[in-house]
C-alpha cells in the first residue's frame, strides 16, 4: 500500500512539474482606468497636466470609468473626457439612437465610431467611441461653457485620441 501511495505522490508531482503553467479558471480583465495616463503623456498632446478629476468622491459608476483633462492651460475653453467601459462597445454607440452625425473610422488600426450628442444647446462636442478588447473607450471634447473652444470639436477629439491611442488596452 505505502508503495502505490509513493507511485502516486511522484506521479502527481510529475504531472504538475510538467505542467504548462497555465491553470484555473479564466479571470476577466479589468476595467481600464483613463486616470492611469501620465501627466508627461496628457502634457505631450497639448492638454493640461495638472488638472486630471474623476466621478467625484462618492460618486460610483458601475458601467463606466472616467476621468476629465483641462484644455491647455493657456486657453483651457474645453475639456476632454475619458471614459472606459467594460459593459459597452463600438457597436453600442453606432446603434444609440440619440448619437448624430456619426462617421465610421479607424484610430491606430482600431474600429472607431464618431458622434455628438444634443444632450444640451448650452455645451458643444464630439465624441469618438474606440474599440479595445475588454469593451470601449470614449474620448469627448465638450466646451467649458465660458470661451468659445476656438477649433472643431471634432478636429480635437481625433487629434487628442490619436496622440493617446498607443496608451489604451489593445484591442480585439
């Protein structure tokens, strides 16, 4: 009996020092955080560096992950959005029915979608929707409300999501 249980102990180990590596179950991917962009990379594409906020304390959005960069700190008239969702997709934003004027692109080899939105007369903006493997990202350049933004919204959403892309979570 002592011999079968010694067969077995060395085969098991065996069997598990021989192993790929590889075991378990498959954990899903994390939810990328638009904060986690540095202060040098916000700084390189003309953004402010100092200024970076979130949802706010307290405030908890199950779907979504955001963080908002000022315009450059000389003329800071808009702000860019960043928001990460793990829920949603390209796809959702070409079927939401309340995105207009939306164009088919490609950012850094990625499916985009661009639109803007009437969520309000009062704020101009644009918004380019960017695949990554574990869901979406949405860049959106939406004015401040006090000076006019002084160049397209779109123009600066592409420009801002170009100089970023090599930053987000790869794609599919």
């Amino acid at each position: 009996m002592r011999k079968r249980v010694a067969t077995l102990v060395a085969w098991a180990a065996l069997i598990t020092g021989c192993g790929d590596g590889v075991g378990g179950s498959a954990v899903a991917a994390e939810r990328w955080d638009p904060c986690s962009i540095t202060p040098d990379a916000i700084a390189a594409t003309g953004l402010d560096p100092d200024y970076r906020e979130g949802w706010g304390t307290g405030i908890e959005v199950r779907d979504w992950s955001l963080c908002i960069f000022r315009g450059p700190a000389t003329q800071p008239s808009y702000f860019v959005n960043i928001k990460s969702s793990d829920v949603f997709t390209v796809k959702d934003a070409r079927a939401n029915e309340t995105n207009l004027n939306g164009v088919d692109m490609e950012v850094d080899g990625r499916d985009a979608y661009r639109y803007t939105t009437s969520n309000s007369q009062s704020i101009t903006d644009c918004n380019l929707a960017v695949d990554v493997a574990n869901g979406v990202v949405v860049f959106t350049v939406n004015s401040m409300g006090t000076d006019p933004i002084g160049a397209d919204p779109c123009d600066l959403v592409l420009e801002h999501t170009t100089d970023l892309a090599t930053l987000l979570p790869p794609a599919e």
